[in-house]
C-alpha cells in the first residue's frame, strides 16, 4: 500500500490490532498538546502552507461554518490563499497531458505507425490508450496503459472539489474554465476503454450549478468547438491551414448536457425553447459519426420534451447512421414509454429479432429514465446476449413485467449460455435502480431459493439490503473476508463501470446545493472512484469482483443513516486495499448514529493513500474532522480527538480544529 506522506498525516492502526476490536474497546488515547507545541491559527497562515496545499474542505469550512471562529484577518488571509491556489489546481494544461501520452505511446508503437497516427489528434489519444499489438509484450502494453491513464486523469480528481469550492466562493469563471476543460479533455476519450464517465458526469453538474445561462453557453461552445485545448491556433493559415477534423466522443457529451440542461427543469419557456430546438437540428445526424449521433439521440433522451419524441420515432426507423436506430428504440422506450418501442423490446427478449438486426451494427448509449447516467458500449457489433439485456435493462426502468420475467428467469441460471457475457450483476443493478417493491420481491426470491453461484447470491443480498431488508446484513458482514468465491462462467471485466454513484445523481446538483454532508461524502467518493477505475484496470476477474463486492456494500450502507451500519463500515476501513477503505471512509461520512462519533475518530488514524503522487490525507482528515464537530461537538470522542496532538501535523487540518477549539 502507497503511504507518501503517511508521517505528515499521523500513525496508522498498530498492526495485529483490529480497528474493529479498538473500536468497541472504546478505547481513547489522546494526549492533550501542550501550550508550547501548539501552533498559532496566524503562525499556520503565515507560513505559506495553505497555498501550497490548498485543501478544500477547510475552505469550505472557513467560509460557510467559521465567519467569527477567527481574527478577521487570519480567517480572510486563509481564504484569499487557499483560493489563489485552487485557481492554479483548476487550469490543468491539456498539452501537458496530450505530451505524456504521445510519450508513453511512443514506446507501443512503430515508425510508421507513429506517422501515421501523428496525423489524427484523436486518433493518437485512443490509441495510446486502447490500441496495441498483443503477444508476448502485451502485460508490459497494460502496464503502460495504466500509468498513462493515470497521468489523465489525477489531475481532474483534485480539481473537480476545487472547481466546486471556486464556485461557492463567487469565482464562476474560473469553475466554468474548468469545467469546459474537463468535458473536452475527458471527454476526448470517452469511447475508448476507460471513460471516466462518472467524472464527466461531476463536470456536468457542476456547470450546470453555475446556472441555466452559463451552462447552456459552456455546453453549446463545446458542440461548437468539439475539440482538446491544444493550444494550437490554425487561424493564422488562412483557408489554406490545416483543419482538425471534431472529436465525435466531444460532440456527444456536449449534446447529453445539452439535453440534461432542458431536463432539468430550471430553464425559462424561451431558454428551453431555444436549447431544445438546437438539439432538434442536431438531430439530422447523417452528417455525423456514428458516435456523436448517439449522443445526440442521448441528449434528446435526457430532455425527455415531447418534441423529441416524432424525431426519436423517424430515427428508431430509419435513421442515419443505422447504428442510431437502436439507441433511439432505447430513448423512446425509457423517456416517453413509446407504445410502439416498448412493443419492440418486447419482441427482442421473447423471440430476437425485435432490434436485433440494427443492434448487431450498434456502437451505443444506454440512455436512462432521464436522472441516471448511461453507458457506452464500444464495440463495433453488440452481441445478442447484450442486446437482450439492454432490452431488459429500459423495460425494467419503466417498469414493464415483461423485463422482469425475463430478469427473473435469467437470474436463476447458474451460468450465463457459453460464450455470452454474464449481464445478471447489471441486472441485479437495474432491479435496485428502479427502487420497485416488484424489484424487492423478485429478489428477495431468488435470495430465499439460493443460488449455487456464491458470488452472485451476495450481490442479490446487497441489493436486497438497499431495498429495505435490513435483514441481510448480518449474512453481508460475514461475507466481508471471502475471496474464495465460485463465480461460474461470465465476466466482470468492465461491468461495473456503468453503476451509478449513489452519492452524486444529476438531479441534485441541478435542483440546488447537497447538504453538507453529501458534499464531504462526494469529495471522498471522488478518490474512490478514481481509484476503483485502477483497480478495474489493473487486477484479474477474481479481484475485482471480490472488490466489487466490497464496494457496493459500502455503497449500500452509505444510503442507511443507522447504528448498524457503523460495524460493518469499520471492517471495511480495515482493509489496505485503497479502493475499499476510501469507499468506506465516504459512506462513513453519510452516519449521523452515536457509535459513528467513535468511528469517525478512529478513521483520522488510517492513511489513504495518494492521488496524483499527493497524499490524500490532509483532505480525508479534514472531511473526518468537520463531521465530527458538525454532528458530534459534544460527545467525548471528538474532544479527545481535537486534543490528539496529530491533528496538528498538517497545516489545514490543524487550522480547522483550531478554528473549533477557539469557537
């Protein structure tokens, strides 16, 4: 486990000692500081530290709970630092980023090669990241891969929370910079094999935060201008420059946010008007990529205005690109319950053939009921069982029985069919989705029937569980140490990818402010997604779904406010693996019970690792701290947390709690 930074942020759980075991021990440790080896609130500003590691949840702090905590003047020094710096951490220079991939595909690829993808922006960036020779070299390729991936995305972890914090503050033009920067640079790779689309996701509802009219003008300049900020001007060519060529993955993220900024609801007649009428001329997508028409069907989806619904219905037909056509069924279906649509997806689960024939040619979103993100499936053809599946998938979102007897009858298998891709664990995703009792009881059958595959019966308790059976925990906490799972046949390789974040649906952001509370969860929840998409990235089937496992079930317990909670979550915190103890540090941040006081403490002692070669811990501690103090003053523990020296060792932690110890 990487601790960079770990003596900075205080000693870890002894090793041999259960964090469980001291938890329940009740034991507390805190040695009160000494007036000498305590450091000044103005001593900490003075020193600089703030602006060289800015940490957002102080600044959140200081502006929101400390406006009398401080001397004016040291609170108001803390702020200007902290923000001057969060500025720099938003303007993450593309051509940085563009240069460390061309340097890392540089070492995958021929002479020749090299030429000729130097031609293509795009298709240098998707071939640094998903093409490659296989052979004998190709583990040594997916070692390359990852650190490239990861070079892309660090960057953009750290800066969505100081973009958030920027736009609190009142510095809009910098978020909306970011934003932008975001949504074009992530976005540029979208279709390849590591979308990060939970953070164009967090990009778009942060735009969409800054209000109707700046976010209608950062997503429509990005349809405009489908392109990476390069840097590079062609104006100076006159006509005879050079041109690039749009990035179709750009121009279907601009035309989801697009439709996702008129499905919000806060737009005026005449702004929605304008925006949707837009996305209507979109909607001639025989010019397009078969990419970024989907997107455009995507859009319309998402705005879910009647208007959409005679253009949806010529494009499910015989719309241009035919790749369209299925994607369009899906958007008829899921947002306006298309009588005829949802009669084609019948078909397709009673008998194939239903979209079949256009599914075969699809590269496609999945668009949702109009509140959930989607999935791309890249590929060139989607095979049968996935055209089935995605069938089942918008018929269980509305709600139609013939989804669930098809789910039902497919989740009693043991083994998907030989050589189909195991879609039970989305199924089960989808079933939880829909928040249905129909759902509820539909498992909690296939649960009492059991299953001969280990792994996918816990699944379906965890899903049971987040569907009000509070009954399956205790069979779920015993569950926690196994690895030795019999999974079957199937794969979990990229599955996971499509679940949806509990802590961050586009409908919050857009609808006003998170509290508090979900804020610091989703800060945290940030590093654990960008640190589960390593974790997919890098281990075999039976780590990742050993992993998965772990993670829905911290998922779960994040969205149940209960003492119950609090055992399991501390399990969870034990272990070393990064992706699993920050899952459990964010869904402990969502318990308000008195036993997570004691949890809460002791989760100030572990290291989380580090994002982007920076530790993590300056801002996990301080999120640990601030929940404490807001739900938890009171209580014992957080005052022998307060008074544990370590809390001193970095500069923004300590100026919180000194903050607190003087309010």
């Amino acid at each position: 486990m990487r601790t960079p930074g770990a003596a900075a942020a205080g000693v870890r759980v002894p090793a041999g000692v259960p964090l469980t075991a001291i938890l329940l021990a009740g034991v507390v440790v805190a040695a009160p500081c000494t007036a000498q080896d305590t450091p000044t609130a103005r001593a900490i500003v003075a020193s600089g530290e703030l602006a060289r590691r800015p940490n957002p949840v102080l600044l959140a702090f200081l502006l929101e709970d400390c406006s009398d905590c401080l001397p004016a003047d040291v609170r108001q020094a803390a702020i200007d630092q902290m923000i001057a710096s969060l500025r720099d951490r938003t303007l993450i220079d593309p051509m940085e980023q563009v240069g460390e991939l061309m340097r890392g595909a540089m070492g995958m690829m021929s002479p020749a090669a090299m030429m000729k993808q130097a031609l293509s922006p795009e298709n240098m960036l998707r071939g640094a990241l998903g093409a490659g020779p296989g052979g004998s070299a190709q583990a040594m390729q997916q070692r390359q891969l990852q650190g490239m991936q990861d070079a892309l995305l660090d960057p953009w972890v750290r800066g969505l929370e100081a973009a958030d914090n920027l736009r609190r503050a009142g510095h809009d033009e910098a978020a909306a910079d970011f934003y932008r920067g975001c949504l074009t640079s992530i976005g540029s790779i979208a279709a390849g094999p590591m979308g990060h689309d939970w953070i164009q996701d967090r990009c778009i509802d942060g735009a969409l935060a800054l209000g109707p009219e700046t976010a209608g003008e950062i997503f429509a300049a990005i349809w405009d201008e489908p392109y990476p900020d390069f840097g590079f001007d062609f104006s100076a060519f006159g006509a005879q420059g050079p041109k690039m060529e749009p990035f179709p993955a750009i121009q279907a993220v601009a035309a989801k946010a697009l439709g996702k900024l008129v499905g919000g609801g806060d737009l005026e007649t005449e702004q929605r008007d304008a925006v949707m009428g837009a996305l209507l001329e979109l909607a001639d997508t025989r010019r397009l990529d078969p990419v970024a028409a989907t997107g455009v069907v995507q859009g319309l989806a998402f705005a879910a205005d009647r208007r959409a619904q005679p253009v949806l219905d010529r494009l499910a037909k015989r719309g241009k690109p035919e790749q369209v056509r299925p994607v369009a069924v899906r958007a008829l279906a899921a947002a306006f319950r298309d009588e005829w649509a949802v009669g084609t997806l019948r078909k397709e689960l009673q008998q194939g053939g239903g979209v079949g024939k256009a599914f075969k040619k699809a590269r496609s979103f999945v668009p949702g009921s109009g509140d959930a993100s989607s999935q791309m499936i890249d590929a060139p053809a989607e095979a049968e069982d996935d055209v089935r599946h995605l069938a089942a998938s918008v018929l269980l979102r509305i709600g139609d029985e013939a989804g669930y007897t098809w789910t039902d009858d497919t989740l009693k298998d043991r083994n998907p069919p030989q050589g189909e891709t195991d879609a039970r664990p989305d199924l089960v995703r989808d079933l939880v989705e829909t928040g249905s009792e129909r759902a509820r009881r539909l498992l909690a059958a296939r649960v009492a029937a059991g299953h001969p595959n280990e792994w996918l019966l816990a699944w379906m308790r965890i899903g049971l569980y987040e569907l009000g059976d509070r009954s399956q925990l205790d069979e779920l906490a015993a569950l926690i140490d196994e690895t030795g799972w019999d999974f079957g046949r199937g794969t979990a390789a990229s599955w996971y990818k499509r679940l949806e974040p509990l802590l961050w649906e586009g409908a919050k952001l857009a609808m006003g402010m998170p509290s508090d509370t979900e804020r610091l969860a989703r800060m945290v929840a940030s590093f654990a997604f960008a640190e589960r998409d390593r974790h997919l990235q890098r281990a075999d089937e039976r780590a990742r779904r050993t992993a998965q496992f772990r993670w829905q079930l911290a998922d779960a317990l994040a969205g149940v406010d209960s003492a119950e909670a609090v055992p399991v979550l501390a399990r969870l915190l034990e272990f070393d693996d990064e992706s699993v103890r920050l899952s459990a540090a964010s869904a402990l941040l969502s318990q308000s019970s008195p036993p997570a006081a004691d949890l809460l403490a002791r989760a100030l002692d572990l290291d989380y690792g580090d994002e982007d070669g920076v530790s993590r811990n300056s801002e996990i501690h301080a999120a640990l701290v601030r929940a404490l103090v807001s739900r938890f003053r009171d209580h014992p523990r957080t005052a022998a947390a307060l008074s544990d020296p370590r809390r001193l060792d970095d500069a923004s932690v300590a100026l919180m709690v000194l903050a607190v110890r003087s309010g």
